[in-house]
C-alpha cells in the first residue's frame, strides 16, 4: 500500500523523505540547476546528467520528487525558457522527460480521472472559418458534447453574447466573463470546495508549459526545446495527448503563435473600462526566425490524434487506435486561414504542415478551399524564395486520395495555371511552379492526364509566349517528361527522381 501511494504523495512529504538515496538525488539536482547551470565550465553536465538519470530510473518516487519540484521551484522556466544555454536547456530538458517517462506507468490509471483545475478549465473559443479567413460567430447549432470542466450552457452563452455585441471572440488563454446571477458551474464549484487531489505527476509538467505559455515570447530567441519538451510529453503516448485536449493545448499555441493576428480577442478585465488591450510581444526579427518547427508539429499531431468534425472522422494520417475528442471550435481554428497562411509564411517544419492539410482536407470541400486559397494567394504574391512551403503544400493537398480527388485536382489545377499566367514576367518563379508542378505531375497520373486534356490552357502560352528562353526551356522539359511518363508509366519513378532534384 504504502508502494502504491508514494507515487502521488505531494512535495511536502516528498522532501521530509531523509533516506540517503533521496538525500542523495536532491542534492544532485540542486547542484546541476542551482550551481552546475551558473558554471562558465559546463564540462561535467553530460555526467552529472548521466548519473540523475540512473538515480532516477532506479526510483520512481524520485521522479516525482523532480517533476514537482521543477515545477514548484521554477526550474521548468529558468531552464526551459530563460536559459540561454543550450546544452542546458537540452540536458534539463532530457532529465524531465526521463523522469516522466519512468514515472508514467504508476499514474497511467489516473489520467482519465485527474480533473481540471478550476482556474485552468477549458475556454470558449466561439470561431468559423469561410473561404478568406474571415471571423464568423457561431451557435454550437450541432449540440456538441460537453468535455469536462467546460463551463455550462448558460456561461457559455453569455461569454458568446458578449462577444458578438463587442465585436470580439474570447482568447483561450482568458476565461470567459460570467454574470453574477448565473449559477457557478457545478464542476468548478464542487472542486473549488473539496481539496485539490494530487495530480499524477506528468500532467503536472504538462500544466506547467502551458501555464508558462503567455510569457514564452519574450524568450523567443531560446524557447526551442520548451516546445521540444511539450511535443516528446505528447508523444509518450494517447492519455497525454488526451489530457492536452481536454486544457484545449491546440487553441492555446495557435493564439501565442498568431499573437495580435489571433482570430481569438480576448476579453480581459480591462476592456471594461473602454482602455485598449495591449499588444503582445512579437517574435523574431528581420533575419531569424523563432524556433517554432516542435510546436508546429506538436499542432499536427493533436490534430490527428483526434476525430474530425466531417461526414469521415478518421484520415489516412490519423493516428493509430481509439481517436481522441476535440472540441469542434478548436478543430475549425486549426484549419482556419489565418493561422495557415502564417504557417506557409514562416515556412517552419514544412512537413508537419503538408499533414496537417492533408488530414484536415481528406474528404472536405470547405476545407480544401480555404487550404488551396490560402496557398495559391501565396504563390501569387511571394517572391520566388519564399514559394518552397507553398508548392510543396500544393503539391500534397492536390494529390490526396479521396472521393473528391477529380475535383480538387480541376479546382486547384485551373487556379495554379491562372497564377503562372498572371506572373509570367517574373522568370523564376515562373519555373519553380513549373518544376513543382512538372514533380506532381510525373508522380501521379490524375494531375498528369488533367494537364494534358487541358493542354490548350497552356501548351501555347508556355511555349511561345514564355518572356525568357529559360521558361521556354523549362515549358519544353515539362512536356516531354510528363509524356514519357504517360507513355512508359513503368519509367514513372525513374522521371520523379530525376523532377525531384530540379523541383523546388
């Protein structure tokens, strides 16, 4: 008995443990954090490391000593966030997710049960997505399922109301204002009553990243492996990204990552007295990027981890086994044009996002629309070094395999060749798209025969009224490759290697 609950025993009785090998790890870990990371000489940090880790995969107890003590001490933001160190962030950040994994399969069982903290219950987020981008509100018309700890009917109907009057949607990281007639919410009255349960551990540490999420952009410059932490905890396996849904982990990165561009306002207190809301701090400059390619992939995988609000609730990307919930507000942000168009903007983990529109326009119209309008404004509007996420992106959303491939091949085929022809004055980005285009086509026979039915949409105006021989080169390479290909399919593979090397 006594075995199984020291696992959950708080940090109080944790550091009243005087055995010589919990003695022994505290002063290990306070030596590493508190002296070690100060060092000019940072020499011994791989065997120190090495030898916590030992310690730690040999006690259990141990590792929630460390997880809850990194939390409660702060050390998850001095060394996650505010280190400018990066092998000490990396080394920090090995010895958390050691010690959650080793940890994790004594609080497995709790992990559908732990409860949401009152000041920590999941937001409304009230938002659509149309063609442009543009912010609709909505009226959850569909009776979607209640997760728990979601305020009730009546708060989420006024927080919508307020928003709609103001002109404004709410933020996920805000919680919704409340009417002092309305009932409290029956789950955050009876948790705000009875003490607060320990939670396992692992989730604690989730819950720690996310409550530090708002201050994350002042420490753009180093927050990499923050993100890295947060992405390996969701891969651990489905109750840690199920808890992530649940805190509504999507919806709170799209709002940090989007900013003041965020599609969801919020509505803190101050609004009220007619003040401004401040604007948040910017990541990045002028010649670096923040190192976002984690939290990016941290977006696609909760995406497909969990079941879509389409007529097909699974995807060929989906993950494996039981899917997960998402509220439908959030898995509409994810897909809306806003937060892609930044995306393709940024160009951060361009396989990641080639996923995430994939999964998210398998079987759907509308959002096979918005993706294909945001990407093809792209190709029209940026200049030729910034075009690589856009046509790879295209080129994987136009060769999904659906009930709707014919028709988003015609649509997006039509528009892509009304873009080359509105651009052919700029020479190289005219042959990107034709060498991006040139790969889809060798490797998948649907674009391919569309592009030579179609051939008087192009063949004429490539060839002869290309304004540079290059293009006209390139316009001669494209016609004689994709009618090898449509004639010897058996030589198709050898002719995508050969496009792959020349496409963008």
């Amino acid at each position: 008995a006594a075995a199984g609950a020291a696992p959950l025993a708080p940090l109080a009785a944790l550091n009243e443990m005087h055995d010589v090998g919990m003695c022994a790890l505290r002063l290990g870990c306070h030596f590493v954090v508190e002296t070690l990371a100060h060092a000019k000489d940072k020499s011994l940090l791989p065997e120190w490391v090495r030898m916590l880790q030992m310690w730690l995969h040999r006690s259990p107890v141990a590792c929630r000593w460390f997880l809850l003590q990194s939390e409660a001490a702060g050390w998850v933001r001095s060394l996650l966030l505010a280190c400018t160190v990066s092998e000490m962030r990396e080394k920090f950040a090995q010895l958390l997710l050691h010690a959650a994994a080793v940890l994790r399969p004594l609080e497995l069982h709790l992990y559908p049960i732990a409860p949401l903290l009152p000041d920590t219950a999941p937001p409304v987020v009230v938002v659509t997505t149309s063609l442009s981008g543009s912010l609709e509100g909505t009226d959850e018309e569909e009776g979607e399922e209640e997760e728990p700890g979601m305020l009730d009917a009546g708060v989420r109907l006024a927080a919508h109301e307020d928003a709609l009057a103001g002109g404004i949607l709410t933020s996920p990281p805000k919680r919704a204002r409340t009417d002092s007639s309305l009932p409290a919410p029956a789950a955050s009255s009876s948790l705000a009553a009875a003490p607060q349960p320990e939670l396992p551990a692992g989730l604690r540490l989730l819950g720690c990243l996310l409550d530090l999420l708002p201050e994350a952009p002042h420490h753009w410059r180093h927050f990499s492996h923050f993100f890295e932490t947060a992405l390996a905890m969701a891969q651990l396996g489905p109750e840690e990204r199920g808890w992530m849904l649940r805190r509504r982990f999507a919806s709170h990165l799209v709002d940090f990552y989007l900013a003041d561009e965020s599609p969801c306002v919020g509505l803190p207190a101050h609004l009220d007295e007619g003040r401004a809301a401040p604007r948040r701090a910017r990541m990045g400059d002028k010649c670096t990027l923040p190192q976002l390619e984690h939290m990016v992939a941290l977006l696609s995988l909760l995406a497909r981890a969990a079941h879509r609000h389409e007529p097909v609730a699974r995807t060929p990307l989906s993950l494996e086994g039981r899917l997960l919930h998402m509220a439908a507000d959030e898995y509409q942000l994810l897909g809306h044009g806003a937060l892609l168009r930044r995306l393709l903007k940024d160009g951060l983990h361009v396989a990641a996002i080639c996923d995430l529109c994939e999964h998210l326009c398998y079987e759907s119209r509308d959002a096979t629309e918005t993706a294909l309008h945001v990407i093809l404004s792209g190709i029209d509007t940026m200049d030729n070094e910034q075009l690589g996420p856009y046509l790879t992106t295209f080129c994987h959303v136009v060769d999904l395999a659906d009930s709707l491939a014919a028709w988003r091949i015609d649509w997006a085929l039509q528009r892509l060749l009304h873009v080359i022809s509105n651009n052919m004055r700029y020479k190289q980005a005219t042959i990107s798209c034709m060498r991006a285009l040139l790969s889809l086509c060798v490797l998948s026979s649907r674009p391919r025969r569309w592009m030579l039915h179609q051939r008087a949409l192009w063949v004429k105006e490539w060839l002869l009224s290309g304004l540079s021989s290059q293009v006209r080169c390139t316009a001669e390479h494209f016609i004689k490759a994709i009618l090898a290909a449509e004639s010897q399919p058996s030589a198709a593979a050898a002719g995508a290697a050969a496009a792959g090397d020349t496409a963008v």
